[in-house]
C-alpha cells in the first residue's frame, strides 16, 4: 500500500516566484486547450519554471520485503545540470540547503551534475557543484552513481570531482547500512548507455547480476540507477528502486503523453511511482533542464522517501 503525500513548495530563489504542482498543471491546460506549445510566453514561462521553482514531493510505501516498523528517509536529488541559465551555482546552493532541510538518513544522487546543452550561460566547474553537494548531510551518509552526461561529456572531471568531496561514487557496488535490527542493502548501478555507439545504440556499464551477488544478507534492498529502463529486469529481492534521467518529461501538458521521454518504453517509466508486477521504482522528474532550460508542467523537484 501506498499514500502519496501532496508536494510541497520549497521557497523560492530570491526575487522570483514559486509554484505548487497544482499551479502549474492548471496553467499548463489552459495553454494546452489554447494550442499553444512553443509561443513566446509559454517558452517565457517553462523558462520561469525551470530557474525558479522548486517542489518537495513525498512518497510513503512500504514495499515488498521491506521489514514492518523498519522505518527509514532517503532524501533523492537528481539530474541537477549544474550551469546557467537555471541551475547556477546559487541555485545549487538553494538546492543543497533546502535537501538538508529535510533532514533524512540517507541522501542518494543519481547523476547528471553538469549542464551539457548549447544554451548554457553560466559553466559550472566540477570544484564548485562537488563543493556545494558537499555540504548535503544525513546521518547514514550521502552516496552517489553516475548518468549518461557524466560519461559523455566529462568522465574524469566529474570522478575526481565526488572523490576530492568525499561522496562514494557506487559502480555496480553495494554496501551494507543502518543499525541492528534496522540494516539495509544500499546498491548502485553502472550507467546503461555509457558508451554512444552511433545510429541510436550505447553500451552500458551496468552489471545489476554482479550487483547483486555482492549482497550476501537476506536485509532488504534499495537500488540506484540512472536510467529506468532497467527495471524491467530488476527482481524481487531489490524492495525499491531509485531513478532519474527523464526529467518527468521535462516540457509536458496534463492528459498527453510527455513531449520528450528519453527511455525505450516511452512514458511508461517517465515519471513518479511505478509499480509493475509488485516492484517498485520511483522516478525523480529531477531538477535540472537537458536540451533546452525549459521546464513545464514538471517543476524540479526533490524527493522524499519514507520507508515502514
């Protein structure tokens, strides 16, 4: 069973404006009904949107093989895209202050640090967003896994930029967390399309069986991955799995599949929390912007999770 709770605004970035989820989708179909996608004030506002607002969305479950009154937080922040014109280092910053504010056991980054996209305003060096991520605190630890843009654009920058900052980067690994009674596997997987091939194919990193042999205790399992699309071979033992990567669509209207879902299964895994076959995944809509610093109708957000 599961209650997902309303999210909830983060204030805002200094002389802007913030936007609950309900303000957006209601905005949203009134430019949907109107045919408006791409018009100077919908790009005006998906631009607003992406620099300066900022939602909490909460998740309470307690899914399959996780122990009854094992009660455990994880504060997920994903996709940040360090780089102007909405993701600054003072935004990474607003970011950070408002993760720790939620004051949960475990912090976990899904990857894509780094804005990749032609508009970028603002570079972001690695020593500057890995500075800011530092001071993300929990007291199980902050962990992270890499994404695609972190392979692509900037492999070794970005490792020795968590490694001088003291995160533990997690590559097909696991670790054993929390107290007596109360422990938990922690795992993380390799990206799955590390490698661009050409014409539409990648090669990936990933070993989830690899992963997976490395836990060697019946406690339950929580797995990071970048990409969703490897849910569908992710098995029962694995109680929750944690994504990113599609941004929730990024630019998206109410009732209408997404405009951009970057995964093979369309919008099957864009978004939210997904249960197929009684497993669990969550997927972040993120915070930052690929392709273009346009948000709409999916606001960055970070996630809470509370388990038991």
């Amino acid at each position: 069973m599961t209650i997902d709770a309303p999210s909830r605004l983060v204030p805002p970035v200094p002389q802007s404006r913030g936007f609950t989820r309900r303000g957006v989708l209601k905005t949203g179909l009134g430019l949907a009904g109107a045919g408006a996608i791409i018009v100077p004030g919908t790009t005006a506002y998906a631009a607003m949107e992406a620099a300066n607002s900022l939602i909490i969305t909460d998740y309470t479950m307690r899914p399959p093989g996780w122990r009854a009154g094992q009660r455990l937080t994880i504060t997920v922040v994903a996709d940040i895209h360090a780089g102007g014109p909405n993701m600054g280092v003072e935004r990474v910053r607003q970011v950070v202050d408002a993760a720790n504010t939620l004051s949960s056991d475990l912090i976990v980054l899904l990857g894509d640090y780094f804005a990749t996209h032609r508009f970028v305003t603002e570079v972001v060096p690695p020593e500057e967003w890995s500075y800011e991520l530092s001071r993300l605190k929990a007291p199980l630890g902050v962990y992270s896994i890499l994404g695609n843009h972190d392979w692509w654009h900037g492999i070794g920058p970005t490792r020795a930029a968590l490694k001088n900052v003291r995160i533990p980067l997690m590559e097909n690994d696991a670790v054993r967390l929390g107290e007596a009674g109360g422990r938990f596997w922690l795992a993380g997987l390799g990206d799955q399309i590390a490698y661009r091939l050409g014409h539409g194919k990648f090669r990936g990193v990933d070993d989830l069986p690899g992963t997976l042999r490395k836990i060697d205790t019946d406690d339950p399992v929580i797995l990071l991955v970048h990409e969703p699309d490897i849910f569908t071979q992710v098995p029962d033992r694995v109680s929750l799995t944690l994504a990113g990567h599609t941004h929730g669509g990024q630019i998206r209207f109410p009732l209408v599949p997404p405009v951009w879902a970057p995964s093979q299964y369309g919008a099957r895994f864009a978004y939210g929390h997904i249960v197929e076959q009684g497993r669990h995944m969550i997927v972040s809509g993120g915070l930052g912007t690929s392709m273009v610093p346009l948000r709409l109708g999916v606001p960055p957000e970070i996630v809470r999770v509370t388990l038991g």
